[in-house]
C-alpha cells in the first residue's frame, strides 16, 4: 500500500510552504501539523518503519511532541529499504559514498519525491547564499558531472545549482578514475578561476573537503593568488575519507580565503547527506562576519541535539547525537539520527564530528577535526 494521492496531497502542501518562505512571506509554522501528517503516512508505508512501530508499540494518537516521532539511524538505510515506493516506482536512487562491497546506505525516489527534494535544496541554498531565481554566477564545481557519478546526491545537487544559477562558462572540474576515486585537475581548474577572475565573473566554487586540498595543492608553482571578484564565495562540504591530507577546518577555509583573495565570511560550508533532502548552512546574509557560525535547517527540517544515554533534547549550549527531521523526507522517513555529535545553538547547531566507533563516511559529512 503507498497512498499515492496522499503522499502527493502532502508533496503539494510542503511544497506551497517552500515557496513562501523563499518569497520572505511571515506565514504560521507549519512544521509540527505536517509531520504529523507525514508521519502518520509513513508510519503506515514504510514497513521498516512500521515493524519498528509496532514493536515499540508506538501508535500515532499515544505521541504528545514531534520530538518523540520514532528516529531510525542511518546505518539502518544500510540494511533495509527504507521507503514507501515499491520497487518498479524508484526512478532515483541516491548512496552513500561508503561504498566497500554493498557497504553503503540507499535513498529511493519517484519523480514527484525527487521535485521536492530539488525545491528544497534549491529554495535553501539561495536563501543562504544570498541569490534570487535567476542570479547568474560562473559555477565551478570539484566533482565529476552527474553522468559519472549518478547515485551522488551531492553531485545532483551541484548540478541543480549549475543549471539554475551558471552561467555558459560554469563547469565541472573533476573526473572518475578507474578506481572509482573523484579526481579534480588542478590545471583546469586554476586556469577558469583566473579566466572568471580576469573576466570579472563572480564564482560560485563548490566541493569536497578532499577536492580542496588537492585544488590547493596542484596549484602552479609561482602563481600570483586569484582574487575573485566581489559576489563569489566557496562552499565546502564532507570530510577527506582519506584522499588527501587533512586540515583543520579552520586552516582549511584560511587557505582557500588567501588563495582566492576572499574574506572569511565567503568561504562557507554546508552539511548533508544523502539519507537526509534538505542542508543545513553555517553562513546566512546578514550574519555578523566574525560571528560564531552555527548551521541552520531551513524551516521545513529541525536539528534536534539529545543525549545518547538518555534520548533526551539537551540543554542549549550541550553537547548529544544530532536527529534530523525532515519533512522533504516524503518517501522515506522523516526522522533520522545521525552519528554526528553536535552543540544545541538556539534553533541551530554547531558540529563538533563523528560519534565514538561510527562508521567513517565520505563527502557528504564534515571531518571529526575541527
């Protein structure tokens, strides 16, 4: 049973509440009717999340808080399914970069999922980056393109952003080598950071952690820094997953700020993951540009801190596992717990890394070493 129409009533209501928060219009919050409302779906769709249910005997009418919508780890994407959609209507299949035999997590969408996954991360990343539909800027990106890498939702990302927001120079700057290892070319990737810097063309450059090192690394001896010009900014996301040298986030973004003739407060970083259709963001238009950054869902999604003894939210300003609730999450599950630990900063969070014996994930997290 996947209550098709049901699923798709709420997609439309989710997805009308997106194009008003973009429209900067003060509309009522919605979050808690509507996960409930998905839950409710889910809770019956989604046999994984259904058996789990049942054998907690945790019924819809019993739960007082959204807070207490039963979580499911990502390792479980790892092992189950975790959908509403059968198997000849998973159109997308999104994975997890840890990919040791099946050793990864798996994330199914039709065409209707994937829209509000696309509206969602659209909507959010333009919110926080300051951009209007239609802003053109030269996108330069540090993955392979969407052909290579098709099971990367970061890579479907990039693209989305590429396609609405790139100009005819934009690109993508690395290539899959037989090992199946994302390899950026520092050569051509200098080469269009000077073409856009001498051209005048503000830049979008997007990547990995690992991506940035080695742009860094390979850049030509005795090149003059590349001052890109007012309007451009770096997003950084994931961790090194041993493709490169490590670096301390700080010393990390510090380099790049140098090399690209950029302040601090243009050089951002963004935390998703593939089990998870919404980011969060460490930097937004109007923040103060010494200002502690802290990351922030977009309204539509809620970062939770708790304390892994007790299951509890902590305190702001301590320290737990983060839960995500996502309610872009339409065909799988709305409520995930991370390995991630992280502070509780008002309704945002600051990451501090991986959890004690969690598994090791690739580009889609942020490295334990801050």
């Amino acid at each position: 049973m996947t209550n098709a129409a049901e699923f798709r009533s709420f997609a439309a209501d989710l997805l009308a509440w997106i194009d008003e928060v973009e429209a900067g219009n003060n509309v009522a919050d919605q979050f808690p009717t509507l996960a409930w409302r998905l839950f409710g779906l889910q809770s019956e769709c989604v046999s994984t999340l259904r058996d789990l249910c049942r054998g907690r005997g945790i019924a819809l009418d019993v739960l007082r808080d959204w807070r207490d919508i039963p979580v499911v780890p990502t390792r479980a994407f790892k092992e189950f399914p975790i959908t509403s959609l059968s198997p000849d209507h998973r159109t997308a299949e999104f994975r997890s970069s840890q990919t040791t035999g099946r050793d990864f997590s798996r994330c199914f969408h039709d065409p209707e999922s994937l829209a509000v996954y696309e509206r969602s991360a659209l909507t959010w990343f333009r919110v926080a980056q300051g951009l209007r539909p239609g802003d053109r800027r030269r996108v330069l990106v540090l993955t392979p393109p969407k052909a290579e890498a098709p099971h990367s939702s970061l890579v479907h990302m990039f693209e989305l952003i590429r396609h609405e927001h790139g100009d005819e120079g934009s690109a993508f700057l690395a290539a899959v080598d037989p090992t199946s290892a994302w390899v950026v070319e520092p050569k051509t990737a200098w080469a269009a950071l000077r073409e856009a810097s001498d051209g005048g063309t503000p830049v979008l450059l997007l990547g990995t952690a690992f991506s940035f090192v080695h742009l860094l690394d390979g850049r030509p001896a005795g090149q003059p820094p590349v001052r890109l010009p007012a309007g451009s900014f770096v997003l950084e996301t994931g961790g090194y997953k041993g493709r490169s040298r490590e670096l301390p986030k700080s010393d990390l973004h510090a380099a790049l700020g140098k090399a690209l003739g950029l302040a601090p407060q243009c050089v951002r970083t963004e935390y998703g993951m593939c089990e998870l259709s919404s980011q969060a963001y460490d930097t937004f238009p109007g923040d103060p540009p010494a200002g502690q950054r802290r990351f922030r869902f977009p309204p539509w999604a809620r970062a939770v801190v708790v304390s892994p003894e007790t299951g509890r939210e902590v305190a702001d300003g301590e320290s737990g596992l983060l839960r995500v609730y996502d309610l872009a999450n339409v065909r799988s599950v709305l409520a995930i717990e991370t390995e991630d630990l992280a502070v509780r900063r008002g309704l945002g969070f600051e990451l501090l890394g991986r959890a004690a014996r969690a598994e090791a994930r690739g580009c889609s997290l942020m490295p334990a070493a801050t």
